[in-house]
C-alpha cells in the first residue's frame, strides 16, 4: 500500500498547497492513505473544526497534532467526537481526545499513533515506555501502524526510531518545520524521517514572517506571529508498505 | 572557488571516515578550502591537541567549535595559540580562543565566523548582534565569509540564514548531527543550511551507541555515552562560490 | 535613611494590600522611600498606566519590572515617558524603556537598578557584566545604590549578592514570590535577600487560583490564570542605610 | 511526636554542621524522628555509602535523596538493600531504590515518601498523579506521612503543598538551598514550606566556593566545582505532629 504523510500544515498557505498539491500527488503514487499533521492549520497555530473539515475534503483522512493541540480551545468540545485525528498519546489520562487510531482505506486498517516528545517541551508521560503498550493493543488489529513523533530533539527521535525498529511500519518526526535528509528504512523494515517539514510559505521562518522573528531574536520583545505568504512548499513523505507484514519497503521524501 | 564543509565529526570513527571519504571529495569537487566542526572530534566530546593535528594532516584547513568546546580541558591551554581553530564568538570576552578567523587557500581569503545559538543553550552574548559587528571587521578584507552557526532550534537558525542573507556566503547550521534537506541558496547569495549533519557512525544516536540512549530515555538514569562502532559517514556541503563577490552559486549537499 | 522595597504586587489584590499596609509600614518605619516590583500588578500579567498612577497614589515612589514587563502591550508606549518606572536594565539595546534610574526623597538621591536573570528565563545580555558598568556610572551621582534581581535560580541570586557585596546598598531578588529567610547584611555592608516575596492573595499559587494551577499540574492542559481571592498578604523588606556611605546596617523582612 | 527533617547536607562541612548542632535540638526539641536530604552529603554531589552510615552515625534515622542521586555511582549497587534511604519516587518503574518507606521510632510508624519536581527538571513520572497512589497505599500504615518534594519552581511546590493538604502530615521543599519564610500548618492540618534550606558552609553559593560560580556566569565557561569552607550552618524544620491523627500542630523553622 502506498501511505502518503504531510508535515505541519501551516495556517491557509499551508492549506492551499495541500490543495495545489495533494491531486498530483494521488495520481503519481497512487495513495491509498493519505495523513497530516494539522497542529498549526489554523492562522498558524491549533485547528478549529472548521480547518479540520477543510483538510478532509482536500482528501486528507486522517489528522495528527502535537504541541499546539489546544491551541484553538474549541478543539477541547470537539476532538471527542472525532474519529479521524488524535492527538499526543502521552498526555495524562482524563485529556479530551485520543493518542492513537485506526483508519480502513481501500480494505487496509492502519493504526496511526501520535507522540509528543518531552526535551525542551512540557512533562507529559514517557513516550517510550507509553508507545510500546499502545503497539501491543493495536498489533491484535493490524501489522500497518504509523508514528507521528511530535518532538525537538534529534537524540529523541532518533532514539525513538531505533527503539521501534521492527515494531511499526514508520517512525516519522514532526515539529522542526525543517525536513531532514535521513529518509531511510531501518534494518527491521521501519522507516525513519526526523522530520518530515513543514507544509507551507516558504520564504518565511517555520511559517511565521521571517521579518518578525529576527525582530524578536534582536530585541527580545514579545511578538505577535503572522503567518508569512510568498511561494508555498509541500513537505511529506511517501511510505510503500507490505500490508501483510507492515514492514516498509520504501520511503520517499516529497519537497514540493 | 570550492568549498567543503564537513558536519560534526565524531569521535575515531568520524575521522576515519575523514581519512576514508576526503581524498575522492578534494577529486570530485576540486576543493579549494576544507572546514570542519571538530567539537566532538576527541571521544565524542570536546577536542585534543593530538586530534586537532591528525584533522590537519587530513586535509581540513580550518576548524570550527559549539557547545563542546571546553569538554577536552587541555584546548584551554592550546587554544590561543591556534589559528586555524576556533570557538563560537558569542563567548563573553576574556573568554580564551577566538570566535572568527581567516584562511588564505590558492590565494583566495576565506573569512571564518563561529556562533552559538541561545535557544536550549547557555547564554552566550546575542548572536544576531555580534555577528553584525564581526562582518563589517571581516567585510573589508575579503568577500567570501563562511559562518556556522552552531545551535539547537530551527526557528534560530533559519531566522540567521535570513537576517545574513546578502551579508555572508553562507550560514551553515550544525549541532543536532542530522542533514536537513533545505539547502538552497538564498536569493540575495546567501547559501544556507539548517544542519549539514554529523560526520561519524551511522547506526547510533548522533554517534553514540544508541542501547545506551534508549535505555537513557526509558529509566532516566545516567548514561556513559560511548561512541559507537559500525558503518561510517560523512555529512557535508561543497560551496561553489564567486571569490569576486562573495556570493555562492552552488551549494551541493554530501552524504557518504 | 529608610527604604521600604515591596515584592512582586499582584492584582487588584495586591495593590489592596499595598493600600491596606502601607500607611501603618510608613508610621513604624519612617519611611523616606517607598519602592515596588509591579510586573503583576495588572490582572497578575504586566502593568497599565492606570494601575501605575494607582500605585503612585498609594505612596509608592519608584516601580521595578520583570519578565511579565510587557504583558500589558500599552506600556510599551508610555514607558519611555515615565521616570518612576524602569524594566530589565539587561534588554538588548533599543528596547523601550530603561534598566536604571534615580530617585530624590527627603533630599537624599537613591539609584535603582533592575536586571533580570537568565538560568530558565530568557538570554537578555550578561547581569553580571552590565550591573558593573552601570554601578560605574550610577556611583558618580550617589552611594546609595538598589538593585532588584528578578531571577529564577537561586544560585543566580545568591551569586550576584556577592559579587555586588560592597557595590551596592542592597541586592534583593524577586519573581519567585516566595519569601527567603535568608535576609542579612553580607561583611562589605550590602543588604541581600533572595527573594521579597509576593504582595497578593495568600492562599493561591503565587497568586493564582489554586485550583487553576493544580489542575494544570495534573492534565498539562492549559489553563486561563485567575488571580485568587481570600486573606491579603504584603511582603516586603526595610531598608537601614547611611545615606553618606551607601552602607546598609540593617535589613528587616516583612510579613502583613 | 517532634520530627526533625534537615535540609540538604552539603559535604563534609554540612556533615560537621549536623554533628556539632543536632545533640543541641535533640536536648531543646526531644526529638523522636531524625530525616535529612542527603543528596549533596559526599562532596557536593550524592552519596557514598560511607557518608550514608556516617550520617546514622550522627543520630540521623532516615535520609532523602533528589536529582544528585545518582552522581556517586556506587549507591546504584547499595540502594536497593537500604531500608533508611529512598530516592524520588516518579523515577520510572525499574530504577534502583525506593520512592517510600517506614521508620518506627519510639513505638510511632512514620512514612516518609520523596518526590522530584519536573519543571526545571528531568522528566520523570508526574508527581501529583504518583503521590496519590503511594498515600493511599501508605495510609493503612500509619497517619504520619512526610513529604521531601525536591524541586526547582516555587508554583510547582505551592502547588503539591495545596493538592495534599489534609492528606499528609508535612509537604517539605528541598533542592533550592535557601530556607524560605512561608513555614506554615495550612488549614487541613498539612505542614509546609517551600524550601527547608541547605546545611553547610553559609558564606558560599549553594555550598560551593562563590569564587567559582561568580566566575562562571561571567565567562560561561565551565567550572570544577569545590565545597566552600568557613562559617557552618544548619538549615531544617521541626514538626510537632498529633500521631493519633497525622496533623501537624506546628513548623518551627530551624537556621544555626
Ligand atoms: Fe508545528
Ligand atoms: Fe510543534
Ligand atoms: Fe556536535
Ligand atoms: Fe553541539
Ligand atoms: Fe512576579
Ligand atoms: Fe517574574
Ligand atoms: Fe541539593
Ligand atoms: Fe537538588
């Protein structure tokens, strides 16, 4: 099966080129899931339930967050209800939402699970400890399992991917904004990315105007982001996976 | 001219994949100029006398430093009387070494600057500051500055590469020990890269056995870090500038 | 002379308390000068032109800020204006407002400094550098020399006691609303105490509801901070100094 | 019952401060229940075994660790077959030691439980959420529980102090090294502060030579630190507790 993953959707510009680009991308690698991370979709940070439709109809069937999660508070009403975006696995019990989920598309279940680092970021619970009970409940259901690891440091990530070497079919980081060029498949049949980058302006700083952020690193006085506009960039992942087993046969960068 | 910039080499088996990989690259790309981030050349951290010289004989002309630094105690001592070594220049005066240098190479000058990012760092002097007044010393004596920027955050480092765009031949990232896959030459002239990756073994946590890691992240105990062993590689960047203007036309991203 | 120096004011409550205690401190210690730290005083984040003109009117001389300094956006306008007010000394150069200032009560002139930290507070320039120069040109004028160390850490802290011992009538912390009981006058006769405590409601998290904070602890949900309400604490500490030397003889904490 | 509970002993001068004050408060305050932080006990950094009996020695019945804990290796072999000393107990399931345990002294069973703070520190298990379990398990034992919350923020140890009022006897801060003045039964029978203080050389920085941690934050560069001499204090709590119920009657504050 073929599983196509796009990094942080940043505010409209990064809905626009998923827009622009998810089409082409369906008839070149012919997708049968297709899953992003939405936690900047809205004017750059958080989704409302609104920008959360949008991107389903752009094609996008399953949604991922991270650290912005609740960033749009209506989301704490509305995540309960939805079957097709989770948010990280690792915060306490009793958090609105869910950490992991599964997703039929073309008769393949999928079990998607997101994570949340913890170096430079809040406490939440031990993903590696946590992650590993979560792929015992959903490896009952299906050999194809996706992490999005939500994360800052390289070292955890690339730890992370290690660790699950064997146990799911991707290990995939998000949150830098900035993809990275060690795309491969590990050894165990898991593919790795530390980051899979960011889905829009480009000419920008992780999305926001780049004017603003060297404002901000010059003065040290509080900022009010933007999200930048300019040429729009799509970054992803295409994963070609062994439905049987789930192990991944290839993992393609996309910089579009 | 041709310039090579070699990632954060690691330990013994990055500088044999120094040895190894740098006769074919000077061959390939008729190198003019070799740099190097040696901060974890010696045992993974920090860098010897010994080293620094073995990296010499290797081929690398000029060395740059980060956050390790000082971790081999003896470069306290040798520092000051190394001029082709440097350490970040955002380090409060009085502190030993310098933080920029030149290199003349086939009769071409090549200015050097070495900055420390602030974000998940130790307060250094502001690196957007300092870094103006060292180009405007550096600027009349040649066109052609290499600056790398050796820090944690992308936000940081893409904010650099913009704020230098025009001012620099490059802003070259280093420090999480992972290639991202953003080279590009910015569209004042500026090369840029978030990270250009780390020099050393393949099959680790950013060149430490990577059991050590994982354990480290599942009990939270201290960890000896020990470099690992297995295949080698090389991460780099081949700058192709105009020593007239100072402005890069190429820069070609290395993985061996 | 007599200095009062109140801690962190919180809220309506705080400047309650101040309204509440202040007329009695002015009777028991004969106060010359009265000075605050205001960096809550607005709804618990930062300070309007309104709650500063309340606090003048209450019998407070001079304000100290924090890291909450520009929470309220408006004071970046008045600010400039204002000489009773002063925020960080250590911002980067062209940040609105200034670090020090001077103040006349009773014919004796008393320089203010305030300097935050930065051990888990944002990399502003280097305190312990900046204090010195700015000490060299406030001791021209007057001996009698205050300094507000808004700083997290108490290694920071302590450690800028000492090296200002000697330099300056007092070095007195504040941010963590929590007083010390470690007031004294160190052996080169300047006053220190880690931290002045909090002025607001006492049965809170350092003003804050108590439940809000508690909440978030468990859930790392966020959470919209109320200041809290009930029993009203003023914490704060008096100054004994020989206005002809600078010396202090004698610091006394306060609890109301 | 009269519970003594020292805060962190630093090195050999903190050692020679409780030898040369504890036979004092044992006569003044008639002692049942000696504790004491301990993780800074063997020169500034952890614990032998040697200074752990050195301590018993002394008349010290039972001792808490904090994130020093580990810093002498050896005590990862001899923690697990001692049953006065525990360490934080959120360090994840697996690690060497206890988080809890009893001391039976005069015929009364008391608990003692340690705990770590997460902000501003490694991420271990969240301590609001593992307090819970751990009091309710130690409950059936006895009403005298005590808790050492080791940790950095002072809305973190508010906050503790606020979630087991009424659940436990004492919440104690240890970790910062300067005593705070908010020593208090709070109005469910809990006693509480926010930090207990540090035992050993008073005229120093957090027990070290000021010399050296001055100097670091001048230059940021690193430093070999060495326990200060001089003048010796004592910093520590005592707590006069109804046995029969848990509630404490009374915090005295201790500094010699
Ligand atoms: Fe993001
Ligand atoms: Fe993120
Ligand atoms: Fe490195
Ligand atoms: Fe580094
Ligand atoms: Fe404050
Ligand atoms: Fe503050
Ligand atoms: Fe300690
Ligand atoms: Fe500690």
């Amino acid at each position: 099966m073929q599983i196509l993953f796009i990094g942080d959707i940043v505010g409209r510009p990064g809905r626009e080129a998923v827009a622009a680009f998810l089409p082409e991308l369906q008839k070149e690698h012919k997708l049968d899931l297709v899953i992003a991370n939405a936690e900047n979709a809205s004017g750059g940070r958080g989704l409302t339930k609104e920008v959360a439709y949008e991107l389903y109809d752009y094609g996008i069937h399953f949604l991922t967050m991270g650290n912005h999660v609740w960033d749009q508070k209506e989301i704490i009403k509305f995540i309960d209800d939805e079957t097709k975006l989770i948010r990280p696995a690792n915060y306490p019990k009793g958090a609105p939402g869910k950490g992991y989920g599964f997703v039929i598309r073309n008769g393949i279940k999928t079990g998607i699970i997101n994570l949340s680092g913890r170096i430079f970021l809040p406490p939440l619970e031990n993903p590696f400890t946590m992650v590993n009970q979560i792929i015992n409940m959903m490896a009952v259901e299906t050999p194809v399992i996706i992490v999005d690891f939500h994360a800052e440091a390289t070292s955890e990530k690339v730890a992370l991917g290690w660790f699950l070497n064997g146990k799911v079919s991707a290990v995939l980081g998000t949150h830098t904004h900035i993809q990275t060029a060690d795309a491969r498949v590990l050894d165990q049949g898991t593919a790795y990315i530390t980051d899979v980058g960011m889905t829009g302006p480009r000419d920008s700083v992780l999305g926001v105007k780049k004017e603003i952020i060297i404002n901000n690193f010059l003065t040290q006085m509080p900022a009010r982001f933007e999200v930048a506009d300019g040429v729009n960039q799509l970054n992803a992942v295409v994963l070609q996976i062994d439905e049987k087993t789930g192990k991944t046969q290839r993992i393609i960068p996309i910089q579009k």
